[in-house]
C-alpha cells in the first residue's frame, strides 16, 4: 500500500470551509471539511479508503506495536491545487486495537 499515489485517479478536492453565524447576539464559529471529486476521483478515493480499512497492520514490519498506518494525500500531487493535506488513517493500533486517547466515540 506504500504506493498509494497510484490509487488517487481523477479529481479530488479537499476544502475546510469557515463557517461564522450570530445568534440572539452569541457569535458561533465552526469548520466544515468539503470533499469533492468527479466519478473517477470519488471512486479511486473509495477504494483507497477500502484498501487501508482491509490493510493487516500487523505484517507491515516498519510499523511498531501501538502505531496506526497513515498516508499523506498532498495537494498538486494525489489531490487539485487547491486542497489542502489530508492526512488519512486508521484509528485502531498495531498489536493492541485501541484508538488514541482525543478519539470521543459518538455513542458516548
């Protein structure tokens, strides 16, 4: 999976859209993350995303015990000019399963 570059096919756009609205005289300020691509694009980044949920960490040797495989998609490379890095991994370690401490379930 080291060469991933070659999954991303097509057009990807990766945005973080600031969004900022008064309410009853409180100011609320928060981020939205756009992704956006054509057919192919959309796809590619589908199955990358497939790939890396189907990867067994624990035959990647380079990879220590409790680190979580992860890639760089960049802009002007995998991703249009106008994207900004995304990095994309997986939340479960090497050896041991558990998600990182700043992980908030959305069940809890």
């Amino acid at each position: 999976m080291k060469k991933y570059k070659s999954l991303i096919k097509g057009h990807l756009d990766f945005l973080i859209h600031e969004k900022e609205d008064e309410f009853e005289g409180k100011v609320e300020k928060w981020q939205d993350i756009l992704i956006h691509g054509d057919p192919e694009g959309l796809k590619s980044f589908g199955k990358f995303l497939i790939k890396l949920a189907d990867l067994n960490q624990d035959k990647i040797k380079d990879l220590p015990i409790g680190a979580r495989e992860h890639f760089h998609l960049r802009p002007n490379l995998e991703l249009s000019k106008s994207s900004v890095e995304v990095i994309v991994g997986r939340l479960d370690a090497k050896g041991t399963g558990k998600f990182y401490d700043k992980y908030i379930s959305r069940d809890k």
